[in-house]
C-alpha cells in the first residue's frame, strides 16, 4: 500500500469517527454548558484530540472523560 493509500484511509477513518462522534453527542448538553467547555466539546467533536480539548477546557483527561461521558460523545479510536 502507498503512502497516499495509507493516508487516504486514515482520512477516512477521521472522517467516520467524526461522524459517529457528531451523531451521538448531546448537543443540547453542549450547548448549555459555559463557554470554554461548550468550545473544548465541540474541538473533541471535530477534532478528536482528547490532550488539547481538556486543556481547552482547563480539565484533566479523567475529568474530561467524564464531561464527555454526559455529553454522551463517544471516545472513538
């Protein structure tokens, strides 16, 4: 497989976490929450970077774990 084969199908693999990550959060939860959480949620959502999104949010991994628990985001790998 080339290189542009294999990062092709990471793309896509980003892509198909994103959605499931899109479909499954609760985004009335996210969208009551304070500002910097609201916007450390919807990084996690569209990103999937889980070490920037908690800093965002000024919370530890665990503890943004948990936040993404209630969100109802699910952690896709």
């Amino acid at each position: 497989m080339s290189l542009e084969e294999k990062l092709e199908k990471w793309r896509r693999l980003e892509e198909e976490a994103r959605e499931i990550r899109r479909k499954q959060a609760d985004w009335k939860f996210i969208d009551s929450q304070p500002p910097r959480l609201r916007a450390a949620l919807r990084l996690y959502v569209e990103m999937g970077d889980i070490r920037l999104a908690s800093k965002v949010a000024g919370m530890g991994v665990e503890e943004f774990r948990e936040l993404l628990r209630r969100a109802r985001v699910p952690v896709v790998v």
